[in-house]
C-alpha cells in the first residue's frame, strides 16, 4: 500500500481527482498513525475524512473506567486544535480545512474519537474533515503534504498531550461514573429518574445549551429527597421519581416544563459544568408529542383508541398517512414501548389535549367516547411496568391516580402528593368512574415492504427523501437528540432497517444501538467519517416509524 507522502509526489499539479490515488494511502509521523480513508471529489464538495491512530498515556487509573468519558473531553480539544490548524486562504472551495462536528453537552461513543484502554492509557484513533488543497482545480502536492501530515497529527498530538496532563480529564471521568452508577440505583430503587439538590436546570435560552445564570438550584421536597453514596466517595442528595405515574404541576412560567426537560435530557451523561450532571433518568425513557399528519404504519391503538369512524383495519394494526393530534401521540407511545420504553414523557403543552383527559361534556355533547385517554390508561401501564411523567396544570382525573405530584412554584419543587385524596372524593362526588382497560405492550414488528430511496438528506431537523410519497419528514418531535450527529446516525440506521424484507425492525435497531455503544459501525459503513454518534434503539426506531413508503407487520399477524 503507498505511502501519502509517495502518492502526493506523483499527482502533483495534476487535475482534482487525481486525489482519489490518495484513498486507503497511509504514513506514520511521530507516532501517529494518518490514513486517508475517504477523498472527495472536488475542492468545494464534502471534505475528505482522516482516520489518526495513537496511544496516550494516563496517570490516573480511574480515567481507565471511564473510555467515553475520555473520548468525548479528547473531542472537545481536538476541536480547537483542529481549527487553529486549518490553512486559512490557501487555495479554493474547502481548502486547507480541518475540522469535526461540535458535540452537545453529552458524553457519548462518537466516531469521531474512540478511546479504548490498553496498559495504562488509551489508543485513540481521531477522524477528522479535511479539505484536499487545490487551485485552479489542481493538486497543491506540498500544501497537501503539510495539511495530512503535519498539521494534523500535531493537532491531534497537541490534543492528546493537552488531555493526558489536565484535570479535566479525571473530572470528565468522575462524572461519567458517578451518573452511570445513579442510572443503576434508578432501576434498583424502582426510579424513573432523579434530579440531584443544586442542579441547575434553567437554559440561558431556548435551544440553548448552557445552564441559566443565575437560576435558582432545583431542591428536593424532603418527602421526595433520596440519598445515594456514590462509588467516588461522595454522598449526594436528590428527588426521586418513582416509576409509575409521576405528574409535574404548578403555575405557567413557574418551571414544570424545565424540570420535565432536565428529566428527558436526563437519559445522556452530561459534561461537568452543565448543571444537570446530577439529573439523571433510566435511559429507557422517551418523550412523546403530538404530530399532526405523520405517517403510522400498523401500529397497535387498541389501549387508547375505542373507535375511528372509517377505519379500514384492525386498531391493532392501524395505519393511516394523516394522523391527527391524539392518534398520533397514541401511535407514539405505542412505538415507543415496542421499541422498549420503561418511561413515556408527556407534556400538555404539545400533547392532544383529549389523550390527556377524558372531557365528560364533550361526550355528552357528540354522544360519542372514542378514546381511552392516559388519566384512564397511565395506571394500567403502570400495572405492566411502564411509568409515566406527565406535566399537566391540573387534571383531578390524573391527580387522584398518581404516584406522586410534583409541583413547581417558583421553580421550587413541592410534594403536592396530599391532594390525591381530595381530587378522589371530588370525582367520585361527580359520578366518575375510571374506565382505562387492561394495557398489553405492542408486539413487535417486522419489514413487510421494504423502501429504498433514491436520495436521502438530512437539512436541520428535516429528513428530505428524493422519490417518495411524501418528500420530507419532519423529526423535531424527538426532543431528546442533543446534536446532529445523532439524528445523521438514526436516520442512517433506519434507512438500513428500512431496505431489508422480512426484519424484525426493533431487533435490528437494538444490534445496532449495542454496536454504537462500543464504536463498532461496520454495520452501517466500512468507515466511517467523524459525525456518527450513539443513538438508542428508541431513537432509531423513531425515524423507522415515519418513514413514508415502508410497510410493516406485527409478528403472529
């Protein structure tokens, strides 16, 4: 295999894609491994990607534990080397550009750095963007030589170096481990998720990814606080929602939605400094909102939906290409307990307000009652092992059957758990009797038609598809993505689910997410470039799910 240093010899001053010699070329510099694994085709088109190979020495065992962790704050520096490595101003298009994707607050696998422990270190392997040199469409052979083997191994050697000797590095790994062991104490202790005394839960803005200056520090209502003794040595304190029916209430604008965020984003480990390393959920949890108009693909609405004037199939089998609001946060949830969630989030504010509910007049007004709303059906999931979290002003339906209530008042929590009893005796003095049935989870199901598109993009949080019944799809709905990288991920995998007949979709997706978890994407491309990142099987089946075209079948159907 030639050496880049022979190959750039050779193609000097020649046309562009001259570059493609490049492909699979490789040279080792200093100790660093540089092999390019993937050439563009033209200076303004998507840059290159270099795979960068080293071992990095650490001086804290503790650090070994923790490989995502070291990854992840890795990535961070590598960024900024990166960008001060670029060749500004030489040539054209992407010219001298060396760059890789921003991550969000999260510590997760990513492909652009992989740390994996060997003695007492890491061999870390970085992939990087990089913008082949050229002018006038030409090779620029000794810019091109700095560019791959100068400037990026220093950059990646300068950032391993910067790594290996700061503090920071423990602190991300203490933090890794310490919310790894709080998402273990969940599932023992019967927890939907816990927010720990002196988080920081506010956002300086809405999208925005740093924490509220300023912003009072959540704390427990003493009926609620746990304690947990943390593997690093150190006791926290926290409140624990318990796994069943949780609601969060309280007045607009005094903070019910915020904490309903901080427990949804709460399935990632967050990097220190963001306020809500201590607010941590079981990762099985899943946010659900209403869409308008998606597409629903043989979904069971049996525990919600009671009729559809006009239904052709089955409620165990529904399918439609418009859902409304309530039957498609039905959908939702049903997909996503079939895609394996132990928690669904549902927020008033962008749920249907008929699936939140039942409204007694409305049905004596149309003398009709088509739906079985979460007031009648959450119990009945709890029943099953599925747990609830819904954020509502004040419903006496839900109230009187929860597990607990969660009022916030000035962004203070308070245990409002009392008022169960008094919302019971009210509707029982109105005559209401619950009516939820008895909940079974979905089964799974399998690709009956398979898709295949002729193109596919993903432009912000839209999913644009050349050649199919419906050109685009909007994927904003799942709020609990953090960056890029992993909606570019779950729409790659579901696209692979999508194209094979006769998969079982959820069984794929969970393969992929487990392979995801150790850096391991061989199933979704031979190498790849720096912007996958892991994903759930939640997430991926998410974009399964409102793939338009794609016909499914439940197993034993």
């Amino acid at each position: 295999m030639p050496s880049i240093s022979e190959v750039l010899r050779r193609i000097d001053g020649r046309g562009y894609k001259a570059y493609k010699d490049l492909a699979r070329a490789s040279e080792e510099v200093d100790g660093v491994k540089v092999a390019v694994v993937r050439v563009q085709g033209d200076p303004f088109a998507p840059p290159s990607v270099v795979r960068l190979e080293a071992w990095m020495r650490v001086s804290e065992r503790l650090t070994l534990k923790a490989p995502i962790a070291v990854a992840d704050y890795i990535h961070r520096i590598l960024l900024d080397e990166a960008k001060r490595a670029s060749m500004r101003g030489v040539g054209e298009g992407r010219s001298g550009l060396l760059s890789l994707p921003r991550p969000a607050p999260i510590m997760v696998p990513r492909s652009a750095v992989e740390a994996r422990p060997q003695g007492m270190g890491f061999r870390v392997v970085a992939r990087l963007w990089v913008g082949l040199p050229s002018r006038r469409r030409r090779v620029m052979a000794r810019e091109a030589h700095e560019l791959l083997l100068t400037r990026a191994p220093g950059a990646f050697t300068r950032s391993l170096m910067r790594a290996s000797r700061s503090r920071g590095l423990l602190e991300y790994a203490r933090a890794w481990l310490e919310q790894e062991y709080i998402r273990g104490e969940l599932r023992r202790r019967r927890l939907a998720a816990f927010v720990g005394d002196g988080s920081v839960l506010p956002r300086a803005c809405g999208g925005c990814w740093k924490p509220l200056k300023g912003a009072i520090p959540f704390e427990s209502p003493a009926s609620l606080r746990v304690e947990v003794e943390l593997p690093t040595g150190r006791s926290i304190t926290g409140m624990g929602v318990p796994l069943g029916l949780a609601l969060v209430s309280g007045p607009a604008f005094h903070g019910k939605t915020t904490l309903a965020e901080a427990i949804y984003h709460g399935v990632w480990n967050h990097v220190p400094g963001d306020g809500r390393e201590l607010v941590v959920s079981r990762e099985e949890l899943f946010y659900v909102e209403s869409e308008n108009g998606r597409w629903v693909n043989c979904v069971d609405l049996s525990p919600f939906v009671l009729s559809l004037p006009g239904a052709r199939e089955s409620l165990r089998c529904f399918s439609t290409r418009d859902a409304s609001g309530a039957t498609s946060i039905a959908a939702s949830v049903q997909e996503a307990v079939e895609a394996g969630a132990e928690v669904i989030v549902v927020d008033e504010d962008t749920a249907a307000t008929n699936f939140i509910h039942r409204d007694f007049w409305a049905e004596e007004v149309t003398g009709k009652r088509t739906l079985n709303p979460l007031s009648e059906e959450a119990p009945e999931m709890a029943k099953s092992g599925i747990g609830v979290v819904a954020v509502v002003s004040g419903s006496p339906q839900l109230i009187a059957r929860a597990d607990a209530v969660i009022v916030m008042d000035e962004y203070k929590a308070r245990d409002a758990s009392g008022y169960k009893e008094k919302a019971a005796m009210a509707l029982e003095a109105s005559g209401y009797k619950p009516g939820g049935v008895p909940y079974e989870k979905p089964v799974p199901r399998r690709v009956s038609r398979p898709v295949i598109y002729e193109k596919s993009r993903v432009k912000g949080a839209r999913l644009e598809l050349k050649g199919a019944p419906q050109p685009y799809i909007d994927l904003s709905s799942n709020k609990q993505l953090e960056e890029e990288m992993q909606l570019v991920t779950s729409v790659v995998a579901a696209l692979r689910i999508a194209s094979r007949r006769g998969v079982v979709a959820v069984e794929e997706a969970r393969r992929i997410s487990t392979m995801l978890w150790t850096w391991d994407y061989s199933w979704l491309s031979a190498e790849p470039g720096p912007d996958l990142s892991y994903v759930r099987p939640l997430d991926i089946m998410f974009v399964v799910n409102r793939l338009p075209g794609l016909a499914m079948e439940a197993l034993g159907g």
